[in-house]
C-alpha cells in the first residue's frame, strides 16, 4: 500500500499567503467597487530594468537562430553570470567568493527549502521568531520536529526576535545545528551589525553549527557600516551559506532568477564525527535535480550588473524605499511603534494591543488595505502587522490617507 509522509499532515492548515489571498478575494466579492491596495505580501510592482529587458530581448534573438541556439546550460549557472556575481557582490566588498562556489537557480525560496537536504533528521534546528514561513514548514515537512502545539512546533529552538532585543535574536543558550539568519529581516525589516553577525560566526565554530544566511534583501542597505553579505566577516566561509535573489532589486518575481553561494571551505561532519565538504554535495545535489535556468533569463540577470543596470537597479530600490520612509513616517505619526523601513522594504508595526488578524480584517475592511499579520510569521509576530514597500509611491500615499481615516 502506498502510504504518506505523515510530516506533511503536522502543517498548520494553510500557507500564510494562501489565507490572506482568500480573505482579499472574500471582501473583494463582497464589494466589488472597492478598490484594494496591497502593502502584503512581497511581491515587486514595477517593471524590470531597461538593461534587463534589452538583454532578455537579445537573448531571445539568439536562442531563434541556429547558429546562436543554446540547449542544456550548465546546472550550476553560466560562467558570465557567476563571475558577474562573484567580483560585484562578493570581491567588491571584500568576500573572497569565486564564481564556481555560486549556484544559480531560480528562486531563493527553493533554495533555502532545498539545502535542508543534505543535512540528517536529527540534528537540532534553530529558527528565529517571527520567521518567513518556508524556513519552519519545510523542517516540518523533513520530519525534523514534533508535533504543533501552543504556536510552535517542539523539537525545534525558536530564537525569539522582540522588542526588548531589537528584534534581533540573540545566541542560543543551547547547542543547536543549524541555524537560519535573514537580515535585512523578513518580516521585521532590522539589520543586524557587522559585531553582532560576527558572535553568530563564532558560535557556529565552537559548536561545530551551519548558518543558513538569507540576504535576499541586501540591495536595500544604504547604511555602509552594515554588512550585505555575512563573508564580510571572517571564518565565515566555513560555517554559513548564503541565499540572494534578483527578485526584489531587480523586479525577477515573475521572471524567476536567484542564486546560493557555498563556499568549498564551508564544512559538516559525518556520524563519525569526520569533516564532510558541503559544496561538492550541494553540487551533486544541484545537478541531480536542477536543470539550470534559461539562458534569456541569465543574461537579464547578468545586466543587473552592467553600468546601466547598476543605475537602473539603485532607482527601483530607491523608490521602494521611499515608500517604506512614507509609511513608517505616517504610521509613527498615528501613535504605532515600528521598525524597519530604512535599510528594508518592510515596516514591522506594533498594533497597540490588537490582535494580528483582527486588525489585518480592520484595515481591509474599512481601509481597502492589505497588510500581513504578524502571527502568520510566528508566536513573537502575535500583535504586529506587516506592511510592505512594494507598491508605487502614489498608491502608498493613498493606503497611508485611508489607513489614518480609518484609525480615526
């Protein structure tokens, strides 16, 4: 008989996005002349770069000419995409990364659901509170916990992420494995200091642990003292691998392109307690289940790093960050403590006592405004809402006057 992975059945009923897509739809149908504006989910709403869309363009021109076609691409990435990557992301700061430790796939949220792969069931996982979802549930899915209970699943360490920290989570006060990062936060939108990352690095190497370091967010950093990669601190490449993304910085949402670097220093052990090499096993792993992205999308992908794309890159970033100053600056205004908003496209805003989904219900409702609730990213997002950047500027405008009509 065919039976089920049981650890799918421990999943809480519905992904987070799926339940305030179906809430939206409900009010829509329900009021049909209503216009919605969504600050929710963190979805881009402008246009790819004009040096993405020219490179898109060619590209295409080439795969329609027999003598320029190209098949089956290199799983791991074309070598003018990965060295792109390598000197502008990595080299130019400092990080000693080469192309061949970068894997380019085709979203980050796979990536950072794949890696748990090649690590063992029992080993001891800490996830911060509140968390972008897919780090929790795909551990869930793996079979690496027990079953939910009082908003968190046992089995797990949560690394509480509150007001009284700074929303940054501090170090396990326990031995741990593995060990999930994002910063700039998703969905609190804080940073984390070169001095902070940097305890985080040295705990990995005492205890023998791996971080999962999502900087899927870094193009927003404007302040230069904080680190966008964590191999800007050194013994790094030993203990973490990292996970960015063309989506937000370059508007690749729809067009997929993303990329993991693993260093070929960053280690793991056997049973027996011997050095096992990561990078050759993610290789194997890559390779095995991966065909690569297609070649018009590297080559768009590569443009992000051309002079024009550059430019072009940093306006599209801009503008969302001065949506995210508009709305932190008018609901600080309307009496809510936030944070995020400045290095981040995501304001974390406290909802004064309410509860999560009561006061996402109380701004769709009356506002026509979408936000996330903050328990759907954990037990410490449980009286948070979050609203995103990722709107034009005019709409923003509109969401913040109406948000305010709304609060009275």
């Amino acid at each position: 008989m065919i039976t089920i992975n049981e650890h799918f059945l421990k999943l809480q009923a519905s992904y987070l996005f799926a339940d305030i897509a179906k809430r939206v739809n409900t009010f829509q149908e329900q009021n049909p002349d209503n216009e919605v504006i969504r600050l929710g989910i963190g979805d881009v709403t402008r246009a790819l770069p004009d040096a993405c869309v020219q490179a898109l363009h060619e590209a295409v021109d080439e795969m329609a000419n027999d003598a320029t076609f190209r098949g089956y691409g290199p799983e791991q990435g074309y070598d003018f995409l990965r060295e792109a990557i390598a000197k502008h992301d990595f080299q130019s700061r400092g990080a000693d990364i080469a192309a061949d430790e970068i894997f380019v796939s085709d979203g980050a949220k796979c990536d950072t659901s794949n890696i748990q792969e090649l690590f063992t069931t029992d080993i001891k996982v800490a996830i911060p509170d509140p968390v972008y979802p897919v780090y929790l549930d795909t551990n869930v899915m793996a079979g690496r916990t027990d079953i939910f209970t009082d908003g968190r699943y046992g089995g797990l360490v949560y690394l509480d992420a509150t007001k009284e920290n700074n929303f940054v989570p501090t170090l396990p006060t326990e031995q741990v494995d593995l060990i999930y990062l994002c910063f700039p936060n998703n969905p609190t939108g804080t940073t984390i200091s070169k001095d902070d990352l940097a305890k985080w690095v040295a705990y990995a190497h005492k205890h023998k642990a791996l971080i999962l370091f999502d900087a899927a967010y870094e193009a927003f950093i404007r302040d230069e003292s904080l680190p966008k990669s964590i191999y800007e601190i050194d013994g790094a490449k030993e203990v973490a691998i990292e996970f960015r993304s063309f989506s937000k910085n370059a508007g690749f949402t729809g067009t997929r392109c993303a990329f993991t670097v693993v260093p070929k220093e960053c280690k793991a052990f056997d049973h027996t307690g011997k050095e096992q090499l990561i990078h050759p096993l993610w290789n194997r792993r890559h390779c095995t289940k991966f065909n690569g992205v297609s070649y018009p999308i590297q080559r768009a992908a590569a443009a992000v790093y051309s002079e024009a794309g550059q430019a072009q890159t940093k306006g599209l970033t801009d503008g969302y960050l001065k949506n995210a100053a508009l709305i932190r600056q008018k609901m600080t205004k309307l009496g809510f403590d936030c944070v995020g908003g400045d290095n981040s496209p995501y304001i974390w805003i406290d909802g004064q006592g309410r509860d999560s989904w009561e006061f996402f219900d109380m701004l769709l409702n009356k506002a026509g405004v979408v936000c996330t609730p903050g328990a759907g990213f954990g037990k410490c997002g449980q009286g948070y809402i979050r609203l995103s950047a990722f709107n034009s500027y005019e709409n923003v405008e509109k969401a913040m006057k109406r948000i305010g009509e709304a609060l009275g």
